[in-house]
C-alpha cells in the first residue's frame, strides 16, 4: 500500500466494485467506450494482484481506480468483449485508469502510474503498455510512452486511441 497522505493505493476488493462501476462510467458513458462491470471483472480475474484503487483516507471512499493486466506485447484487450482467460506476458497493460472528476490535475494519475510500474518491475515485467484514448497520448510522451501507430486499435477504443508502450528499467 501507498499514497501521498490525503490518499492511499491499494489492491481492489470485492467491495470496491460499486465505486470503480460508477467511476468507469462517468468517465465513459458519453463518449461511448464504457465497458461495464462484467468486462472489467474478467479484466480484475486475468491479474487481481495488479489492479488499485485510489482510496481518500478519511472516508474510505473509492476516488479512481487503476487495472492491469499481462497481455501480449502490441496487442490489447477489445472493450466489446469480455476476457476469457489470462496470458503469460511480459508486458503489463494498464487496461483503464480513471479519477473521479474533481480530482483529475492533482498527479494522482502520475502516482497510480508510479504504484503499478514499481509493482511490475517487482513482479519482473518487462514493460508496461496501453491504449490511450481522446489525445491523451499527448501527456503520456512526457513519462516516456512511445506510439506505436502501426498496431491495430479495436474500433471500441474511439477513432483517436493509440496503442503506446513503455520499457521498464531493470
């Protein structure tokens, strides 16, 4: 577990999925990419070990959440369809990484980041990827995500999603 004070990173819990449900779809629903909670309980049972949330300490409120998974390298899960079972990889794919609204701009996207690459580094992944949606491949560049725009996006990403990957230090 960590966090930043007001914060705390830990494993999702059975109990958590309300919240993650309802952030997933505030975050999506209108742009049409939400995947509801049976996609993303298969995504959570593929690597519960490799899946957060972003508690507020004083309430114990579930404010975002972050999901990984190993999938093969240049490939990604289809938002459309839910998994039907687990790869061996070496690439860790951080699936969905959500905020509650208020809270986006603070870094705590930075710090789930932070949490998840420490952990596969720990767990002896070779690099972390995913598919970033509505331009955010832009501010993913700056913590060192390289586009691969030659790799096929499922179309239930949006029109705008890039896959990237990023190695992981030794």
């Amino acid at each position: 577990m960590s966090g930043d004070g007001e914060f705390l990173i830990r494993r999702l819990a059975d109990g958590d999925w309300d919240a993650v449900v309802a952030l997933e779809h505030d975050a999506y629903a209108a742009d049409g990419l939400s995947e509801g909670e049976q996609a993303l309980r298969s995504r959570v049972a593929c690597s519960p070990e490799t899946c957060f949330v972003l508690e507020q300490r004083d309430t114990g409120a579930v404010r975002g959440y972050l999901l990984s998974l190993p999938y093969p390298p240049l490939r990604c899960p289809d938002l459309a369809v839910a998994e039907a079972g687990a790869f061996a990889s070496d690439n860790l794919h951080v699936h969905d990484l959500v905020l509650a609204e208020e809270l986006r701009g603070r870094e705590l996207a930075a710090n789930l980041m932070e949490h998840v690459q420490a952990r596969a580094v720990e767990a002896g992944f070779a690099q972390v990827s995913m598919v970033a949606v509505r331009g955010s491949d832009i501010l993913l560049r700056f913590y060192g995500y390289r586009a691969h725009r030659e790799v096929a996006v499922p179309a239930s990403y949006g029109r705008r999603a890039v896959y990237m990957s990023k190695p992981l230090a030794d």
